[in-house]
C-alpha cells in the first residue's frame, strides 16, 4: 500500500492525473455546453483546468505552465499534419533520453566548459587517482577531464540509453578511456573512488549523502554541481559564471 502511495505521489504520475482529469472535465463540458468554442479555444480551457488541478496538488511552481501549454501545444501541431513518423522518431527520442526520469528525477543538463575548467583545478596534479561521474550523461566531462588529466582513471555511470551510447562512441575517440557503464549509480560502491562529481537535482541529494557518508573513503571528495546537500555544510563553493550560473559545493569526506 505505501508502495502504491510513494508511486501516485510521483511527479510524472500526478501530471498525468491532472492532464487526465483536465480532459475528462473538458470533454463533460464540451458536451454539456451549448457555445461553440474551436479546438485551440478548448485546448486552452484543458491547459487552464490542468493548471489548476496542478496547483491545487501542490506540483512545483514549473509544473503549472507545463500543463497550461501542453493541450494547446499538442493541438497547433497536429494541425500541422505532419507525417505520423516524426511523432514515432520524436517519441523515441524522448523516450531514450527521458525514459527514466519519472523514476530518478534527474533529467539530462550537460557541465559547462566553466565546470570542468574548475574540477581541473581541484584534482591531483601528481598523484594516480580515480574519478566517477554519477549520472555521466554524454560522457562530456569524462572525455575532457581524461584529455588534459591523464594521471586519473575515469568512470562513469548513466542510466539513459541515448546518452550512455552517445558516450561510449565518444570513448572510441580517444586515447585514454573512461569506464563507462549502463546502470544505475545506486547499486555502485563509491569506496573505489578518490572523486566523486554528481551533477543530479535537489531531489536525491538527501539520500546520495547517506551513500556518501557509508561508502566513501575518509580523504576523498564529494563534488556536487549546483544541488546542495540539505543541512550539510560543504567544506568550500566555488560560484562559476557560465549559463546557468552554477557553483560546485565541495565536501572533504
Ligand atoms: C544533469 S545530467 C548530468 C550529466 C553529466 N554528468 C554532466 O555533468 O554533463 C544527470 C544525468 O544523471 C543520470 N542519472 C540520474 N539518476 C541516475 C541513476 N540513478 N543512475 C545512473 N544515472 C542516473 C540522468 O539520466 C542524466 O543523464
């Protein structure tokens, strides 16, 4: 039972109720009313109520357009007429990207070059060690740290299929590889690793501390990019001014 309420209380599951019962309100509505509104027009009541529905079951504040503009998206672009391809290839996409954000709640953001630029500082410049990328998307930040660091021995895990492929064809190119590997950072020990860099969103920081605090060797640093851990004071921040003006909280463990 508390399995079932942890999965309704899912972000992607309460969206897909608003939107669902947005629709069925919509359509009693459209039956019962006796003005004649056009497709776009009852797209916008569908966004207006899903909006509200949203609200109302307290989604984050970015939730609440989303549903607003999802109907009347959905509908300008069938009007479109577009081959029923583009949907098939687009939704394959997504769904190779995305698939498994509804579980994880991180979805895929790349490091800027300011970020690597700023681990670069932070890592041995003499010693051997070695460095993991939880959640390692396309393999950007591997692949450029293993350029200009070849001293380190680099891994990565992502969960993504598209992005875990993009980044294994990227591994072909050069000469020091990185250890990639598909999966889910969670089942991984950590207690190999002098580095640990997460670049995830506030929803795991939490329970990646309690990981953190059980498996990481004493000496070794925790990097995580722009999430904080609540109530858990990094030991220095280092504020970048890239595009999204991210900092990197840095914990000695
Ligand atoms: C914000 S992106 C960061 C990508 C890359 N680390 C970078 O800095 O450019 C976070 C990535 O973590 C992946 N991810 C989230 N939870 C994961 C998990 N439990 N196991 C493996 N990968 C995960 C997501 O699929 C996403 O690609």
């Amino acid at each position: 039972m508390s399995l079932l309420i942890s999965y309704i209380r899912l972000p992607s599951i309460l969206a897909l109720l608003s939107q669902i019962s947005s629709l069925t309100i919509t359509i009693c509505l459209a039956m019962a009313a006796d003005f004649p509104l056009n497709f776009i027009e009852w797209s916008l009541v569908q966004g207006s109520i899903a909006a509200f529905i949203g609200y109302q079951l307290k989604m984050a504040a970015w939730w609440i357009p989303i549903h607003f503009l999802f109907m009347p998206a959905l509908v300008a672009i069938l009007s479109l007429e577009l081959s029923p391809l583009w949907f098939s290839v687009s939704f394959l996409l997504l769904f190779l990207i995305y698939g498994k954000t509804y579980q994880t709640q991180v979805p895929l953001y790349l490091s800027s070059q300011d970020v690597t630029r700023a681990i670069t500082s932070l890592l041995p410049t003499h010693q051997r060690f070695t460095f993991i990328d939880l959640g390692s998307g396309c393999g950007g930040l591997l692949n450029k740290l293993s350029k200009t660091h070849t001293q380190g021995t680099y891994y990565g895990i992502e969960a993504a299929t598209l992005p875990f492929l993009i980044s294994k064809l990227r591994n072909l190119l050069i000469a020091t590889k990185c250890n990639i590997k598909w999966g889910d950072f969670w089942h991984h020990d950590l207690s190999h690793y002098d580095v640990v860099y997460a670049y995830l969103s506030p929803v795991p920081m939490e329970s990646l501390w309690e990981k953190v605090r059980q498996e990481m060797r004493p000496g070794s640093l925790l990097i995580s990019n722009t999430f904080k851990i609540p109530g858990v004071e990094p030991e220095k921040c280092i504020q970048l001014n890239d595009f999204s003006k991210s900092t990197l909280y840095i914990w000695r463990i």
